[in-house]
C-alpha cells in the first residue's frame, strides 16, 4: 500500500514539474515571439518614415516644378493633388479587393509562420 502511495506522489511530483517546465517554455516562446515582432516592426517603422519623408520631398518638388511650368506655383499642387486622388480612386473602386486579400494573406502568414531559434 505504501509502495502505491510512493508512487503516486511520485507521479504528482513529476507532473507538477512537468506543468511548471510546459509554463516556463510557453513563456520563453511568447517572449522570443514578441521580441522578433517588435523588432522587426521597430526596424520597418524607420524605413517607412525615411520613404514617407522621401516621397514628400518628392511630391513637393514636382508639385514646385509643374507649378513653375504652369505659371503658378499653387497649380502644381493641384496637378500633384488630382494625381493622387485619381489614384485613390483607382485603388477604391477598382483594386479593393486584390488589395484586401493581399493584406490578408500577408498578416497570416506574419502571424503564423514558425520563428528561426
């Protein structure tokens, strides 16, 4: 009978670990998973805003260029204006979709795929 009782305590011993070691690895992978996603967003993030200030300066230089080749330097803006509202229009109603399933299969692939340890 004392045998069995030994055993079992045994067995309870081991599974406790066995649930404090599967919590402890739960953990480690959780924080080695947000560390990856943070740094890569942290890193994307600096390249965005470099692109961001380089596509500005841009569109401020042609908008200044049509400007200067229309007369009036505010024209240029509104030709540089209109250009982007056709393509937001274009985007809406004609590419929505592709766009959206593109969006899509990427986050899922983001989120799903396994880390390299």
């Amino acid at each position: 009978m004392e045998n069995n009782i030994e055993i079992i305590e045994t067995l309870l011993e081991r599974t406790a670990e066995y649930g404090k070691s599967s919590f402890e690895l739960v953990k480690l992978k959780v924080l080695d998973r947000t560390s990856n996603e943070v740094s890569s967003f942290a890193s994307h993030s600096v390249v965005v805003v470099i692109i961001a200030t380089f596509v500005l300066f841009l569109n401020l230089g042609v908008a200044f260029w049509i400007g200067k080749l229309l007369g009036e330097i505010y024209l240029g803006f509104f030709v540089v204006c209109a250009f982007y509202a056709f393509v937001a229009f274009v985007l809406h109603f004609f590419m929505r979709k592709w766009l959206k399933r593109i969006l899509n299969d990427y986050i899922i692939r983001l989120f799903t795929r396994e880390t390299n340890a």
